[in-house]
C-alpha cells in the first residue's frame, strides 16, 4: 500500500494512483485499466466499494461523538452514557374543585356520588382527554357538603403493555409507542404486586423489587430488572403489566381562560347506579392545566446531558438548572446560592431565577410588546407547582431549601430614528419594525446587556429604509433625574439569624444636571443586574414630564416610537448601493438569541459554557 500518498485520500485521488499503479506494475498500456476494459471495471468497482467503506467509517466516528452525532438513537444513545435520561413528555396538570350541585337531589338515589380515580373528561379549549387522580380508588361528594374537594387532573389517556417474565437476571422489555408517553406517570406491577421504580442499578436493594424506566433510544420506553444482588428479576412465566400515559405534552397546557369540561365517564350512586357526572357537578378551577412539556429536543440533548449528577440528586444550582430544564415552560432558567459571600445562615438556600417562556401565552391580537406586564413573571399557583414539581422529584438534598425569586421588572422605552426612501410607506415600515422587534424581544435571553447595535442590525433589514440610530430610555433613569434623587439598598447582616437582611435605602443626591444612567452603560446599552428582568414597557414620565403609552401607539409617545427624520430619493445610485450593503449585512449577524437555543432549550446561563461553545463551533 505504499503507493498511496497520505495527502492524496479523496476518493478520486486514490483511483487514479490505483490506476498508475497497476499500469505502471504490469508494464500495460493505459487503455487496458480504462473503463472500457474488464479490468478497468473491476477497478472502479474495488474503488466505489473503498469509498463506501471511508463513508461508513466516518460516519461511524460521528456518531461516536455527542455533539456532532446526527442520528436519534445515537444522540439519546450517548447521552445515556452520563446518566441522562431523554424526557418523552411530561403531562399538563392541574387542580379542580368537585361538588354535587342542586340538581343531585333530585337526579341521585341516596346521599353521595362516587367517582372512581382515572374518570376521564374533556376539554373543549383544546379538544384533549384529561383524567382525575386522586390516591385512593374512588372519592365520594356528600350531598350535604357545600365545599369543593379539589383533585388533580392530568392530560393523557392510559395505555398498557403485557409482558411474560423469563425469571433471567437483568431481564429488560421495550414498550414501543406511537404516542409519546408521560417522563414519569409509568407504573410497573409483576402478579399485581407493584414494583418501586428507582433511577439507577446500584439503587437497587438485594432482593428488593424494583425496576428501572428509561427513555428508549428508538422511541418509547424500557424497562429493566434487577439480578438478585441488585434487586431481583421477575420469576418464569410471571404477568408484567406496564401502565403508563400518552400525553400530548405542551399541548395540554391552557392559562389564563375558563375551562369547558365534560366528563366522559359516569358515576355511580350507593345503589350501583350510574349517574351523569355532567348534570350533577358544579366546577371549580382551582390552577389551570400547566407545565406539559413535549418530547426533548436533540439539540437540547447535546447540551444538557454533561450536566446530569451522577448522584441523580439535587445538591447544586447547576443540578437545579438541569432538572427544571426538563420542563418546557421557562424561556430563562437560572440558580445560584450565597456561599461565597460573608453571611452565613443563607448557604443552604437555591435560589431560583426563573422567566416564565411569554410566547407560549400570546394569543393572535398580542405581542411583546402588547402582552399584559404579568406574564412576565410566575403567578402563585406556577410557584406552589414549581415547588410540588421539585418536592415530587424526591431528589432534594435533606438540607438544601430552595426559593423562587421574583425578578425586579426594569421598563425601557426604544426610540427609533430612521431615514428613509420616499417612495416607502411610513406606516408599513414602522409595522415592520414591530413584527422584527418583537421576535428579537421574545426569544433573546442576554442576562447582562441588550446592546443597540442588535437592535440597529435588525431594522436596518427592514425593506425601504437608509439609515436608522436607536436610543433607550431607561424609566429608573429618567425617575431619579425628575426627583433629584435615586435610592441604593444597604445590605448588612443581621445580628440574630446572621443572614443577609435590607438595612437602609441609602439616598444619593444628583448634582445639578447630573445624568447618573441608571441601567445605561457609556454605549447606551441596557445593563440587566441580578434578578432584573428588562422589558419595553411605557406607563411612565420622562425628566420633562413626556408620559409614555405602556404599548406603542400611532401618533402617541409610547414605549417603542418610530421617528422619520428625512426621506431620501429612491433613485438607480441608491438601490444598488443599498443591495450591496444588504449582501454584506446578511453576513454579518447579530447577537441575538435564536429561537432555538433560546426558548426551546431553556438552558438560561448554561448558553454561555464551553459546551454550547463547542456545539456552536466558536
């Protein structure tokens, strides 16, 4: 093989050294090896079966690698290998109240109504199938009880799988599914004894009966056994019956509207008789169906499986990022502790920085800039299931507590200048703006800064303008100008508890015509603090009294205003200088977050480690 040069290894390099080699060797014309030739066929047969071996090698080497592996299966296959579980879906839930109405005096025989656990029902807002569940087999709603018992509902619909165990160690069955099926509703019941569900092998007790449930590198799900060291293996011809959800995930999710639900199973009155649940209910909506989440992304795979604890415990923010990341409801994800500053009864409490994802609450008459200011930040009822979510996990370190911190809303105005050309319509321009606007604002997720020039980039792709400048106007800014004055809090430690607690609002006098730029950096960038959550949001006075619409609004200063300075001639010289500055914009970029690795992923300040670098290829 040392005719082969190792700098000539493309496929028709290495046919034509083949060529000059068996030429050269037998003393043969060049016209034998041809194509023509029986020996020129064999060669080129030899030679397309040599590259479709390079190919598979290479492909093979690819796979091998997480963040350049193309395949499904290799992508959940690997991340496996870190201890990663790929989320299938997890189920919408929420809590409604139950009580028998008026009509149940004269409709039902006897004092109360049971309703089994599993009823199903449907909502007409979505059109999907949700169930009760409750821990017991049934409840029963007393007549004279004028309380609502409230029980949860979850989306999906229940499915089952019969297996036949073979009494071998470590035995395992897939449970393939053309449905996703809920991450963690999934029981396990050998001879109708259940069996406890653990994370890991070596979390299997000896003798102890329990099963692991992991996601399915082909889809579906798997189970697996244990082998009597580490927990034990179903005996010969023993009935595994495998329980679990198909679940639509985000689908599932309804907020901010009332439910239409009618049951689609019956209750049963003491007698045995079947009663309609829809006549004799009355319906409370206690929370409303939240956190389904679909099927994992690949891509959010490849990023967030390095962080998985192999303890499968959580003890550390990074810990607590990854975990909620799992559920696709927050568009910013972050955690941290206090262990590095000079208090010390704090050290033990997560806290939690989380943004609920806005999009998934916009309806088609809203947008950012137009969605109420309160969707910007998590309601009670997302916090207390926030915290059920973690609590449930049973993967919280004993004496770790956790808080949700409410983030401290900043409100900008964006002033817009442009110059445009004349033969342009203002009004379609400035809708223009709004639309890209608004897609820059929904999915970018900088924690420190939105920089002007991001914002430039985008509305200078707008068709029909020249030349554009932008200006941020910051309200805390603007307030402690007016006033004369701004207040900074004064942290110290409290001499009881020793924990961090709010001493004093220290008043810092402006000097006349002092400017101090609060939430501005020299650039004239928006400068996001710790737990500042900043958003384009008007309702406010400027230093002159100027009063900004909270929404923007033709012909009314509002929190994004569109100023048309000059407008130019469209002539022949300026559409071709134009065009050419568009080819060299649209490489050029911007720092803005994409939908993609924003939003979907929900990795909050993991997009800035070394892993998502070398996804990316910085």
């Amino acid at each position: 093989m040392s005719f082969f040069s190792k700098t000539r290894i493309k496929a028709t390099e290495l046919f034509e050294d083949s060529f000059e080699y068996l030429a050269r060797t037998y003393d043969q014309a060049v016209e034998v090896f041809t194509p023509a030739s029986p020996f020129g066929q064999v060669l080129t047969v030899v030679s397309n079966l040599g590259e479709m071996i390079f190919f598979y090698i290479e492909a093979a080497l690819t796979e091998l690698n997480i963040t350049r592996a193309r395949n499904l299966e290799s992508i959940y296959g690997l991340s496996r290998l870190t201890g990663h579980d790929p989320t299938r879906g997890i189920s919408a839930r929420g809590i409604i109240g139950l009580r028998l109405n008026t009509s149940a005096s004269s409709l039902v025989n006897g004092d109360y109504v049971q309703i089994m656990n599993g009823a199903s029902l449907e909502i007409s807002q979505n059109g999907l199938t949700y169930f009760l569940n409750f821990n017991s087999d049934f409840i029963r709603l007393d007549k004279n009880t004028k309380e609502f018992v409230n029980v949860e509902i979850i989306q999906g619909e229940k499915d089952e799988q019969i297996f036949t165990g073979s009494g071998l160690a470590l035995q395992s069955y897939n449970l393939s599914t053309k449905d996703p099926t809920d991450q963690y509703l999934v029981d396990v019941i050998v001879d109708g004894q259940y069996w406890k569900s653990v994370d890991s092998l070596y979390d299997m007790n000896n003798g102890e009966k329990t099963v692991m449930i992991k996601s399915s590198v082909n889809g579906g799900l798997t189970i697996f056994f244990g082998n009597n060291q580490f927990g034990m293996p179903p005996a010969l011809g023993s009935r595994i019956r495998v329980t679990y959800i198909k679940t639509r995930g985000n689908a599932g999710n309804i907020g901010g509207k009332q439910l239409d639900m009618k049951f689609s199973d019956e209750g049963t009155d003491p007698f045995g008789e079947a009663v309609d649940l829809n006549e004799i209910l009355s319906l409370n909506i206690t929370r409303n169906p939240m956190f389904g989440s679909d099927t994992e992304d690949p891509q959010f795979t490849r990023l967030i499986a390095p962080y998985q604890s192999n303890s499968f415990v959580l003890a550390n923010p990074n810990n607590y990022i990854y975990y909620l990341s799992k559920y696709d409801f927050w568009s910013f994800i972050d955690a941290y502790n206090t262990k590095n500053d000079e208090y010390l009864n704090d050290d033990n409490i997560i806290y939690l920085f989380l943004i609920p994802d806005v999009k998934k609450k916009l309806t088609s008459d809203l947008d950012y800039f137009s969605v109420p200011e309160v969707e910007f930040t998590m309601t009670d009822q997302e916090k207390a299931m926030t915290y059920e979510i973690l609590n449930a996990s049973g993967r919280q370190v004993v004496t770790a507590e956790t808080r949700i911190v409410d983030p401290v809303i900043r409100k900008y105005a964006l002033n817009v200048v442009i110059r445009y050309f004349d033969n342009y319509d203002k009004d379609a321009i400035r809708i223009e703006i709004r639309k890209n606007l608004d897609e820059y604002f929904l999915n970018v997720n900088r924690r420190d800064r939105i920089p002007r020039s991001d914002i430039i980039s985008i509305i200078e792709n707008v068709e029909g303008i020249d030349s554009v400048n932008v200006f941020f106007i910051s309200e805390r800014n603007e307030k402690a100008i007016k006033d004369g004055f701004y207040l900074v809090p004064v942290y110290g430690t409290d001499p009881v508890t020793d924990q961090r607690v709010l001493i004093e609002n220290k008043k810092i006098v402006l000097k006349v015509d002092e400017d101090p730029q609060l939430g501005l950096d020299s650039f004239g960038d928006v400068v996001i603090e710790n737990n500042d959550l900043a958003i384009i949001r008007g309702g406010w006075e400027d230093r002159n009294g100027t009063y900004y619409e909270p929404i923007p609004e033709a012909n009314k200063i509002s929190s994004l205003n569109v100023f048309y300075k000059e407008a130019i001639a469209n002539n022949l010289y300026n559409k071709i200088q134009q065009e050419k500055y568009n080819n060299a914009q649209r490489n050029r970029g911007t720092t803005i977050a994409t939908g993609v690795n924003a939003a979907g992923l929900n990795t909050g300040r993991l997009q800035g480690t070394a892993t998502l670098k070398t996804l990316n290829g910085n």
